[in-house]
C-alpha cells in the first residue's frame, strides 16, 4: 500500500470498525452501527483539522472498547446513553491555557463549523467538557 504513515493508520482504523461491525449479529443493528460509526469518525476528522488549524497540538477520539456498567455511577449515566449508544472519549491538547481559550474561540467562528452535517452522529446536548490542568504525565 501506499500512502502516508497516518493514511494508513486511518485504513488499520476503519478495518477495525468493520471487523467490529462484523461482530454484530443483527445485520440491521450492524449495518446502523457502521454507519453511525463512519458517520461519527469523518466528522471527527474534519473537527480535529480545525483544532488543530487554531493551535491544538492535538486531538484524540477514542470508541467505547471495554466501558462497564457501574453500580453506582459510570460513563453511560453521566452521557444519559440510550440503549444500544456506545460512549465516545476525546479531549484536545493545547500547549497552554491561553491558547485553549484562545484556540477554542477560534473553532467556534470558524466557518467550517457553521455547517453541522444533515444527520448528526450525535447528541451534542450531552457531550461533558470542560479544562484540566495536567497533574501528572508519566
């Protein structure tokens, strides 16, 4: 294959929705999975090119691969997940606060994040966010 080094990471990545839709044993499930899914990460790429544009140093989404149902809480209740909804994890790293705010205001007037798509892949009412300061990076 040819290609840059991340074009093929982002192949390794959709083959491995695939094989993951593949364990899905209801097609209609499996195929309403991979779409959501497709959906979710091209949005998510163009999303982190815009972060990065306006300073980001990077930006990391990860899928729902081992997230258990806790007794007491988890992440399911804390994103009022419905059923069958899978938990996405992300954060942006920006080299100090001043540029994350500044950054932040930035992608927020940016032009290509005016245009939500026509199916979002989804809820934005129920994504938590918010700013750390690191405490340990081992």
């Amino acid at each position: 294959m040819t290609g840059t080094p991340q074009q093929s990471h982002h192949l390794e990545k959709a083959q491995e929705a695939d094989a993951l839709a593949q364990s899905i044993a209801d097609p209609a499930a499996r195929e309403s999975w991979k779409r959501i899914a497709v959906a979710y990460r091209d949005l998510a790429q163009m999303a982190s090119r815009i972060f990065l544009d306006h300073g980001a140093l990077r930006v990391v989404e990860c899928w729902d691969d081992n997230v258990p149902h806790g007794e007491l809480t988890d992440f399911y209740r804390a994103a009022h997940a419905r059923e069958g909804e899978e938990i996405v994890f992300y954060w942006v790293e920006w080299p100090d606060r001043a540029m994350r705010d500044s950054g932040m205001e930035a992608v927020m007037k940016d032009e290509r994040m005016k245009t939500p798509p026509a199916d979002m892949p989804f809820d934005g009412a129920r994504m938590i966010y918010g700013g750390f300061a690191l405490l340990l990076d081992a």
